[in-house]
DNA sequence: GCACAACATCGATAAATCCCGATATTGCGA
DNA sequence: TCGCAATATCGGGATTTATCGATGTTGTGC
C-alpha cells in the first residue's frame, strides 16, 4: 500500500495513469491499445522523459500493482489493473 | 493530489492516520480525543521517533489535507478530516 | 516576571529518489 | 547470422526526503 502512494506521489507517473484512461488518445500501433495496453514508446514520448526514465516509471507502477505489462514481440504495452486501483479507492476511503 | 499521496507514502505516516481512527485508543488528555484530537505527544510516544519528526509528520499531513490541526492551550491536537479522505479515496477510483 | 512544558522551526547529515546516458537483452526482418 | 529497434537494467551525479539534536516561540502557573 505504501508502495502504491509512493508510485502515485510522482507528477509525471500520476499523469500517466491518467492517460491510461484513454488508450484511444495515443498514437495506433500494431495491436489495439484498448486490448494489449499502450506502447511505452507512446507514453515516453507524452511524458517527455527519456527511454529509461519511462521504462523505471512503468516498473514502479507496475510493482505498485496500479498497471500490468502485455509483451507483445518487442513492445511492451501497459494498461491500468482497474481493479487494483478501485481497490485502492475504496481502502483510501475506509481503511486508511 | 501528488502532496497527499507523498504523505501517504511513508509508512509511519500511514500508520498514525490509521491510528487517528481510534482517537480513544490513545492515553487519556484534558480535552477528549473524539472532541479535538489527539495531543501531538501521545503520537510523537506510538511512532516511537523524535519530537521534532513528530511534528513534522503531522505538519506534512497537514499540508496534504488529511489531517486538521486544534490547538488547545499549549497543546496541538490532531484528527483527520475525514471529507478530505473521502474525497480522495473518490478521486482514486474515479480519476485516477 | 520566571521557570517550565509543549510545540515549531532551524541546521546538518545520512539515506533515498530522480533522471540521465551507457550498456545489456531480446525479438524481428533481411 | 547480422544489424536494428524496443525495452530493461546499470552506474552515477543532482536533488529531495528523513531524522535528529539544538534552538526559538508561546502558553501556564507560581
């Protein structure tokens, strides 16, 4: 829990969760991004961050458990865990 | 947002939110606990740490919005603003 | 007014985080 | 197999956070 408020205590990486909501608004790449997730290249690029910057700010999400990872060939695509984060809200909300 | 979340990033910090549920549970003081919160002294002894850090983990709490400050005499009492909690626990699972 | 108690703030050091470029890894296509 | 593209990881310098003791501020009681 602390882990997900640390992974959320970050401009860039709460705005990237954001994002998520609407995979549409990213650039097409081979598979759907409202099926596999978005392409981290997409997220880079909107984050404005550099290739390794993006890639440790998708892993701290992901240890935080706020998105899962699709690898698919070469790319990685991330989407939002939903549920892990309506998860969150409701501990926010109750158990906190 | 990012500020309460760096707030609840530190697990001390959650830690005394949790323990500010039960004002009750905390030695007894002049005024009640339920009434105007729990005496920055009673939290500083739970978290085991220093004066100093006491304070300013409350501070910081504060600054988020998670917590009001009564002072009561020479004595500042804590309590969480529960519709500040609410309200994030909201934005968590809505607008994140 | 004085001494003391509770709390806030200051100053400093140790630890963690941020962010990058460089390098390693893996998959794809020629 | 070779080179390239996408990603992950490493190593490090800059910045921020953590935490303390020391000091400042304010209220209380004598």
């Amino acid at each position: 829990m602390v882990a997900a408020f640390k992974a959320l205590g970050h401009p860039t990486r709460l705005a990237i969760l954001g994002w998520l909501k609407e995979p549409e608004s990213f650039p097409p790449q081979d598979r759907p991004a409202a099926e596999v997730g978005v392409c981290l290249k997409h997220i880079q690029a909107r984050a404005g961050v550099s290739q390794s910057t993006a890639s440790q700010f998708m892993a701290t999400l992901q240890r935080a458990g706020l998105v899962t990872c699709t690898r698919v060939g070469q790319w990685s695509h991330y989407r939002r865990d939903e549920d892990a984060i309506a998860a969150l809200g409701q501990k926010v909300a109750l158990n906190v």
